[in-house]
C-alpha cells in the first residue's frame, strides 16, 4: 500500500485540524480562502447561522492571481466588512501554508483596519 500523500490531501487535513478549533459567529466571522491556480476566493461566513456574509475573489474584483493582486483583494475584503460593520474576524487559511498570497492577504486585510 502506497502511503505517499499528494499535497492537496496534506492540505485537507491541515484544513479539517484548523476548522476543528476555529469557529465564526456574529460577532467575529470566519474569513476562509480558497486558492486555486487561477484564482483566490475570499469569504466572510457566520458559523453559527451558516450564512456567507460577504464574498470577494480576484475574478470578481478583475485582478491578477499574483502577489500584488492578494494584496489589493485583502484592501476590497478589510473595505467591504467595514461597510457592513465587521471590525474583528477570525482567519481560516484552509490548510495553506501562512506565505505568499496568503500571507499577502491577511497583511493588507490587516493594513485596511481589520483585528484577527
């Protein structure tokens, strides 16, 4: 038997030991990314009602998968949840090492005036 795992099941269960002890509520949603290779998708999600507050991706914002582009959708993300009175968040990185357009993402999120 093969035990050799591909990077995306590391991922998975790095992703499901964080989840076990992360949670969002009204108070401090849940900011979870998904990194795919063309794109980086962000969502604000109330645990407790199971509802997705507020949603930004660099499709929808017309920028680039790159690290110039996670910094400025980490600047829409931290803009967007000020308008909708969201100050302190929790971040949910989903398994992805904390590097890179991750890491991008949560500085500038963090430069625009959100606590986590």
């Amino acid at each position: 038997m093969n035990k050799l795992k591909s990077k995306n099941q590391s991922r998975i269960q790095r992703k499901k030991r964080i989840r076990a002890r992360i949670s969002g509520s009204a108070n401090q949603p849940r900011i979870s990314v998904f990194k795919s290779l063309k794109n980086i998708r962000v969502q604000v999600i109330d645990d407790i009602s199971g509802k997705t507050l507020l949603s930004a991706g660099t499709k929808k914002s017309k920028l680039k998968n790159d690290a110039e582009g996670s910094k400025k959708l980490g600047k829409i993300l931290a803009e967007k949840c000020f308008k909708a009175g969201i100050k302190k968040v929790v971040f949910d990185r989903s398994g992805y090492k904390f590097h890179g357009k991750i890491k991008n993402l949560a500085q500038s999120a963090r430069e625009g005036g959100l606590i986590f």
